[in-house]
C-alpha cells in the first residue's frame, strides 16, 4: 500500500473515532437565554420556531459583550421589535408607485417619477441608496447589493464591509452569512457593538437605543414593552 493510501486511511479512521466537539457552555445571564425567554420578547411567534435562535444569540451576545440584564434584554427586544424573529428577513423593496411618494417624498415627488421604480425592488434600491452609506453612485448596483438584511436590516457597503472585517470573510461571504439565521443574529450584533448600543443598553429607557437603531422613535411603545417583559422574565429566572 502506498504512504499516500497509509495516510488516508489513518485519518480515515481517526474521523471515525474523534470526539465531536461539546456544545458551547454559556454562563450568567448568556445562560438565561432559552426559548421561554424569546417567547416572552416575541409572544407572536411559537416555540417551536424560536428554538434555533437559541443559540445564535448566546453565541453572537457572547462575541459582543452583551452581557447584562439590560443590554440582553435591550438586544432581544429591538431584534424581535424590527423582525419578530423571521429567519432570512431581507428589505422589503416591493412598492406601488403611490406609496414610493409617500416613503420617498423627496426622491419620488409624483407618481410619474415613482413609477419606472414601482415593483422593481433592484432598480429601487439602486436609486434610493446610491451614495449613501458608503454605496457608490446608482449605476454601480451598490444599493441592490449592499440592502438591509438580518434582524436589525444590516444595510450599506460601509456596514457590510465593517461586519465582514470583524467576522474574517470576503464581503461576499459575509452577505452569504447575514442572510441565514446564524449569520443575521450575528450583523444585528456586530451593528450593535459598532454603535455603542451596550453603553446606551446600560442607561434608563429604550429611546436613545431605539434612535440609534431607527432614527427615530417608531414603534417606541411596542419596544418598552417587549423590554420590560424581557427585563422582568431574566430577573425572575435569577439574571
């Protein structure tokens, strides 16, 4: 037998015999976070369908430092506000020519310039996120590209590029990763961490994290109260 087929085969049976790797243990208030909890953030959905997310985000509040009562209980809440905890969420940028003038007032200021646009959501990103946030100019294709996905819609070259760097992938593999439920739990993180949102976690209230994330106050009301809900429910399990 040749070394080359020794060396196979050897490793052959090694994979065979090899331990599988233990799951992650997790400690303190990561711990805490079990389907019960997701639950009582997103009471819309079933259990059944927030167990894989699970895991995800222990692994993702782990990587950054989202460790506390509030800044977990601040993370789950805005992810189950702007996603409800949907896999696979990507920008809806499916709209009649009407409401492009009203979202897009500026851009759009009549029906007849909204509709070349209207249901064409490549052509509308390219427009409305040309020369933003690190996109290039809308012939570039950057806005279709770079579109908001994951639970916090991740969105932009900048942004991508940024996540990319810290997760050690091309930006093609990133955008790849951001769009399954692992990788988009884990861009909702990175754009967390970038934007200091554990410190603002860390002060009264969910409007100046709610700003940070949304540029404004939409939806405020719904977000305390999946917070306060999130916040209670990790005391009473011993966070």
């Amino acid at each position: 037998m040749s070394m080359s087929k020794v060396f196979d085969a050897a490793k052959a049976a090694f994979d065979r015999v090899r331990p599988v790797p233990a799951a992650p243990v997790y400690s303190g208030v990561i711990a805490k976070i079990d389907v019960q909890l997701l639950r009582v953030a997103c009471p819309e959905r079933t259990e059944e369908q927030l167990a894989p997310w699970v895991e995800p985000i222990q692994r993702a509040c782990k990587r950054f430092d989202i460790i506390t009562v509030r800044r977990v209980a601040a993370f789950i809440s805005q992810m189950a506000h702007e996603s409800s905890l949907k896999p696979g969420r990507e920008e809806n940028l499916n709209y009649t020519a009407k409401r492009l003038t009203q979202v897009w007032r500026s851009r759009f200021p009549t029906i007849a310039v909204a509709e070349p646009y209207a249901r064409n959501p490549e052509k509308l990103a390219n427009r409305v996120y040309a020369g933003r946030m690190g996109n290039g100019p809308e012939m570039s294709g950057d806005g279709w590209k770079f579109r908001g996905a994951g639970p916090m819609q991740l969105t932009g070259r900048s942004n991508w590029t940024g996540f990319a760097d810290a997760m050690g992938m091309t930006i093609d593999e990133a955008l790849a990763y951001g769009r399954t439920l692992e990788g988009g739990v884990m861009s909702a993180a990175w754009f967390w961490m970038t934007n200091d949102l554990n410190r603002l976690a860390d002060t009264p209230g969910v409007t100046d994290e709610t700003r940070r994330i949304n540029g404004g106050t939409h939806g405020l009301a719904d977000r305390e109260a999946r917070f306060n809900r999130t916040v209670a429910a990790l005391i009473a399990a011993g966070a």
